[in-house]
C-alpha cells in the first residue's frame, strides 16, 4: 500500500493492551506506523448477534490538542466530512494538568476559542457543516465517553508513530481510543 500514494488500508484489530501489544506485536500498530497512507481502524466490540448492521456515518471527529501534529489531520478530516456529507466535529480535551490553576474554574468561552475558529476555518474551506466541543479530563476517556454508544461517528486523527515499547510505557491517545472508544478511526503517522 506504501507504494501507491493515496491507497487506504482498511483493517479490525483486537486492540489489545499496550504491554500485550510489545510483547506479541499488532499488524494494525504495524500497518499504521510504518505506513504513509492512512489506514481506516475499527476494533468490534462485543459480539453481534445476526450479523452486522450497516451504518451511516454522520459525524466526522477531528481531535486537536493545539500542536501542529494534531493539526496535520484537518484536510483529510475536512475531506472525509465532504465525501460522507457529514459534519465536522472539532474536539479538544482540556486535561487537568494543563490548566494553570486547577483551583480555577474553567471557563468555556475562552477554553473553546481556539477549537472554534478551526472548526468555522475548516467548515468554511471544505464546504461542511462543522461544530466544536470542548472536553475535560483525560484525553481518551473524556472522548470515549463522549463517543459512548454512537455508532454514527468516524475519528479522524494523526499518531505519532512511537515504538510499541514507547506506546506501552508512556501511553498512546490514540491507541488508548482504539482500544476504549467505539468508533471505527482513521489514523496516520505524518
């Protein structure tokens, strides 16, 4: 697939746990690390019982965390959105520890200026409707819990590609979303 520009890989995995992940290896960890093309993920969870049921995927989350790794994703979020005729969500997780003063009460309007006017650019430029939404705590729980049951939702989001001993002991959000969230993923390494 490398060798083809534009080739999209489409794949499940089991998502199994970061330590499971170095010890055994992961052809999706694999795949999307050594890849240059984006790579669809989903990891099933539980047991369907009569078969699957298609789906119609409605919105397209683009999470953003205010570095320019995060922000590599927006064209083929804007692009995905488009071709599906979705909307764009715009997301951002406020963690505790990035707050200057956790004593301070959060104050949305300024929390959510920065995702806002990316998500207006991105909706302007890709001709989408595109909302915005700011999250607190940790990055994978608050969007798997803000994913929840929906099945209607496609996460857009670039990863940084470490090593499966990195990803084990420093932890991956987008390994970490994989394996709690219930949402298939398109993921790439810049």
């Amino acid at each position: 697939a490398a060798r083809v520009r534009g080739t999209l890989v489409a794949m499940t995995t089991h998502g199994r746990s970061g330590l499971a992940e170095a010890i055994l290896g992961s052809v999706a960890h694999d795949v999307v690390r050594t890849g240059h093309n984006p790579v669809l993920v989903y990891r099933p969870h539980g047991r369907q019982q009569g078969g699957h049921e298609p789906i119609q995927i409605n919105t397209v989350m683009l999470p953003i965390d205010g570095s320019g790794h995060s922000e590599w994703m927006e064209q083929q979020a804007g692009e995905w959105a488009r071709a599906l005729k979705a909307r764009l969500l715009v997301v951002q997780v406020i963690s505790p520890e990035a707050r200057p003063d956790p004593n301070v009460p959060a104050n949305d309007a300024l929390e959510s200026s920065y995702v806002r006017s990316h998500a207006v650019d991105l909706g302007r430029r890709f001709g989408v409707e595109a909302n915005w939404e700011v999250l607190h705590g940790d990055p994978v729980e608050a969007m798997a819990s803000f994913i929840g049951e929906r099945r209607d939702i496609l996460v857009v989001m670039a990863t940084r590609g470490r090593s499966a001993l990195q990803a084990a002991v420093l932890g991956s959000v987008t390994a970490g979303l994989l394996r709690e969230g219930n949402a298939p993923m398109v993921v790439r390494v810049p």
